[in-house]
C-alpha cells in the first residue's frame, strides 16, 4: 500500500512540475510580445497542454489519498485550460475584459496547482 501510494504521488509530483513549467512558458511567451496573435497562439498552445498533462492524470493510481489530490489537480486543469482559452479569445478578439479574467483566473489555477504540488512534497 505504501509503495502504490509513494508512486502515484510521485507521478502526480512529475505531471505537476510540467504544469509549473507550461505556466511558465505561456509567461515568458505573453512577456515577450505585445502582438495579440503570438499571445493568443501562447495561451492556445498553453491550454492544449494543460488538457495533454490533465489526460496523463487519469492514469495516475493509487489510495484515497492520491485519488483525492488527483481529482483536486484534474479540477484545477480544466479550470485553467478553460482559463487559457478565455485569454486566447480575448487577445484574438482585443477583449480586454477576456484577457484579464482568463490571465487572472489562469494565475489562480496554476498557483492551486503549485500549493497542491509542495503539499504532495511535504507528505513524503
């Protein structure tokens, strides 16, 4: 039991550090430009990975515990990958109204995400 729970806690651990790092390209890509179709094209290319990352969560097993952090990380997926969509369609269609709340609500996500990460590393 513990060997199934140290490796699914292990696989959500890796698949969350790609996480921080799609968070931290779509920031260096949206820092980068002031053109709103590269920045559009960031926050697409961010949320087709998020919804990648979130698909390899579905194979992550284990106890209640990690099933528990695994549900909690795939509601936080979805909810920033739709957050990226909302600031793609924002730059796409100069909404500033969708750029704010999808960047706002993206940041929000991933820093879920990273508060459920160094949780997962502090349970080893």
């Amino acid at each position: 039991m513990a060997d199934a729970t140290e490796a699914g806690r292990e696989k959500l651990i890796r698949i969350l550090d790609a996480v921080a790092e799609t968070g931290r390209e779509v920031a260096e890509e949206v820092n980068a430009t002031t053109a709103p179709q590269p920045t559009a094209n960031a926050a697409s290319i961010c949320r087709w990975k998020l919804l990648t990352l979130k698909e390899r969560l579905h194979d992550v097993e284990g106890p209640r515990r990690v099933r528990s952090a695994r549900a909690e990380a795939i509601h936080h997926l979805d909810a920033a990958a739709a957050a990226a969509q909302r600031l793609s369609y924002g730059y796409r269609l100069h909404n500033l109204d969708r750029i704010c709340d999808g960047g706002q609500a993206l940041d929000d996500h991933l820093a879920a995400l990273a508060r459920l990460r160094a949780r997962l590393d502090s349970q080893h």
